[in-house]
C-alpha cells in the first residue's frame, strides 16, 4: 500500500485525545457475572456466529483488567473509550467492577471514556419499544452517579445506525430481527434514548458529552441517474438519519413521518446541545442501483428489495474482511461535515478507526492507521475542529457475527491461553504518541 511511512506524522494539538477503543461485550467475557444481553441470545441460535463461538470469556478483561489497564500505560495513550455492560450494572457488584477500572485507568494517568451503550441490551428490553429511551436514562443516571467524580468525559451510544441496520433491519447481529425499512422505529428510540441520557448527565453534572455514530462518505457507481439516486438515498440512512437530527434537530426530507411518537416534541430532546461528535471511520461505500437480487457483501447479505446495492471499491487493497483502504475519505468525511453543519457541528473526535488483518507483525494495520492519522491532519489543516484520535481495538476481541476470526487489536489474544501479545502496531502507536508528546 502507497504510504508517506517513514516521512514524520505532523503533530497535533497540545491536548489532542490520543485513545484506544473498546466494548464490553466483545472483551469483557465473565457473562454468567452479569444478567443477559440480546448478544447472548442471539449467539445461542444456531449459525448465527460463523465461527460458532460465543463472548461467554471473550478475552476475560472482567478477570484481567488490571493487565489491559498496564497495556494502555506501557502504550502512552491519554484515553482510554469502553463499554459500561448495562446487563452488567442490573446484577449484584455490577458497577463494582467499572468502578475499580476506573480507579484504575485513573492512577495510570490514562482518562476514562465509556460509552453507556455499546449493543449489549439487557434481554428482556428492546428498541422498539419507546419505554427503553427512559429505562435507558434511569440507567445511565445511576452510572453517573457512580463513577462521575471522576469520568468527566461520555459516550451516550455507540453507533445506532448499525445496530439498526444490522440488529433491526438485517437481521445479522441481535436482536437478529429483519424488518427492513420497519426497523426506524429502533433508530427513532435509540436517538431519544441518547437526548434523554444528555439530559441525565448534564443533571449529574457532567459536561463533556458526546456520541460515536458511524460515518463513511458515500460514492455513487456511476453518473448514471439511478445510481447517484440510489447513492443519495444510501447516504440519508448512515449519515443523514443519524447527523441531521443531533445536530439539526430535523430528520431528513420524507424520514420523520415513518417514525412513531410525537416526532417534533422528540427531535427537541434528541438535538439536545453536545459538547463534542464522535465519529466512527472505516470506509466508503460505493452504491448504485438495485440489482433486482439478493447480494452478499461484507459478510452481510442484502435483500433484492433494497433500494440500492453496495459495490465494490475496485483498485483498492482491503483489509482481510474485505473492507477497502481508502484514508482519504476520512479528510473528505470530515470536511463534508464541516460543509454541510457549520457552526452546528461541535469539535469532531474520531473515536473509531481501525483494521482487520492477521498475525503479529501486522505492517499492514501500521500502514492502515499511518493512512488515516496523516488523513486526519489534512481535515485539521482544511479547518476542521478534531480534538481526538481512538484506535478500534486495544485487544482482538469478539467481533460479532465474525465470532473470533477477525483481529483488529493492536494487542494479539490467544483465545485458548488468553495470553496477551503486542503487536509491530501497538509499538508503531506507542512511537507516534512519544513523537506528539515530545513537542506537545
Ligand atoms: C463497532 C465495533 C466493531 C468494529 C469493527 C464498529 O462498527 O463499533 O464494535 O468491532 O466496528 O467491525
């Protein structure tokens, strides 16, 4: 892959967020600890995993937190972004366990950033339900509560907009329903969950909050009407839908009638103000028109109703799920942001951003995130406000459907011995953190 390796990553900002990411369900493991989440029942049908795995010991971070937590010390990072495991505060020394993490990251010097919600649905709620938005708040008030002496900064929701396309829509990750277009309601609920959790925050004081919404820029496959048509309609759904309603207060044109409740009443709670946006980066996706039959892509098969079809990127290396490299369309994601919000988009943090590939001598994750650290600095150099940077992942970890198969840590894990071991990433990101805070 062509690369400016070798010549110096610019610096930062003095004060930049340098971070890896994580989730509770795919690292913590220790799930007869904790009450059940919709992951476990939907692991438990069969051929659901592809490699038949399940995140009952995952990497069994719940036991060795205290090793990660030296792993993050040793790798420099200033913040560290996990999951709070909602099945786990319900049960008896749930929060006991975030607690001492906590405490723990804190003595390391290393900030803590969770995200409350990071796909793991207690079992006996569901979003399509619009009571989960307030059971969701009572939860995250009682987190805060907890640990907010000393989290400062938090993550309402990782990524509704896979977790409704994906859990709601297409039924290829819990709670495994597919409804298609009937799944909005799901995203609706999420995003009103996410305004009443600001609200709780703010009421426990806190006053750095933020969301991780995936978004890629979309390519239409040709000029061809019907393509840029489709294209445009992909884009509403991953960027549109989820954007345009934290930080416009509307939905897009024709979207807001599909959704159920007091839509307006709703929009004001879920465009309440927030302090920064986060933003999950992996790819582009090329989208043209429907192709009149069912398509496998990413390990996802696409219903023939869809009004649109995913392509392949062509000319582009690709990671070993197949996703293509393009770091460029971080720099055009983010300007695309700053165009289209203006002085209604907050300070940008990237608090995703990361590859799948095997071994330990990984060069080619190093070339992935030199890609898109140097890509990240365009945006900033063209005016965009980026405040932080999160690696996806610190540890391989269970990749939902993937089961164990795919890697995206900077850290090796041997799933039988749960040995530890970093890779040519993790000392490649550890030079780059010294390098930026040698001239912070
Ligand atoms: C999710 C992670 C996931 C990663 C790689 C993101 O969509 O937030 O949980 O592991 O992508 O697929």
């Amino acid at each position: 892959m062509a690369t400016d390796a070798g010549t110096e990553i610019p610096r930062f900002p003095a004060g930049f967020l340098w971070g890896v990411s994580t989730s509770a369900h795919q690292i913590e493991g220790a799930a007869d600890e904790r009450e059940p989440s919709v992951w476990d029942a939907f692991t438990a049908g069969p051929g659901r995993i592809k490699d038949g795995s399940t995140a009952a010991v995952a990497c069994d971070h719940y036991h060795r937190h205290r090793e990660d937590v030296a792993l993050l010390a040793d790798l420099g990072v200033n913040a560290y972004r996990f999951s709070v495991s909602w099945p786990r505060v319900r049960s008896a020394h749930g929060l006991d366990f975030y607690d001492r993490l906590v405490d723990d990251l804190c003595a390391a010097g290393v900030r803590p950033v969770p995200t409350l919600f990071h796909w793991d649905l207690p079992v006996d709620l569901d979003w399509l339900d619009r009571d989960t938005a307030a059971r969701f708040a009572e939860y995250v008030s009682l987190v805060a509560g907890r640990l907010g002496d000393r989290v400062s900064r938090w993550i309402t929701l990782n990524e509704p907009a896979e977790h409704t396309l994906l859990g709601h829509a297409l039924g290829v990750h819990a709670p495994g329903r597919r409804l298609l277009f009937d799944a909005l309601p799901a995203a609706h609920h999420q995003l009103l969950a996410h305004g009443l959790a600001v609200q709780a925050l703010r009421a426990a004081g806190a006053a750095d909050i933020g969301i991780a919404n995936s978004h890629g820029p979309t390519w239409a496959a040709s000029e061809e009407e019907a393509d840029v048509e489709a294209a445009g309609f992909y884009d509403l759904l991953l960027n549109g839908l989820f954007a345009d309603p934290l930080l416009l207060g509307r939905y897009p044109e024709g979207i807001g009638e599909l959704m159920p409740g007091d839509v307006e009443a709703d929009l004001k709670v879920i465009a309440e103000p927030l302090d920064w946006y986060g933003v999950n980066y992996y790819a582009p996706t090329r989208v043209g028109a429907p192709q009149g039959a069912e398509i496998e892509f990413g390990g996802v098969s696409m219903p023939a109703e869809l009004p649109f079809s995913v392509r392949e990127i062509e000319g582009r290396e690709v990671t070993d799920f197949g996703w293509p490299v393009v770091p460029e369309g971080l720099t055009e994601l983010l300007t695309g942001f700053r165009d289209r919000y203006g002085d209604r988009l907050p300070p940008i943090v990237i608090t995703e951003n990361g590859c799948s590939y095997p071994g330990v001598d990984d060069q080619e994750r190093i070339a992935y995130l030199d890609g898109h650290v140097r890509a990240l600095h365009r945006a900033l150099e063209a005016g965009v406000d980026v405040r932080g940077y999160f690696v996806w992942s610190l540890l391989d970890n269970f990749e939902w459907a993937e089961g164990y198969a795919r890697r995206f840590g900077l850290v090796h894990v041997d799933f039988d011995t749960l040995e530890r071991t970093p890779k040519a990433s993790y000392r490649w990101f550890r030079e780059l953190l010294r390098a930026q805070a040698a001239t912070a």
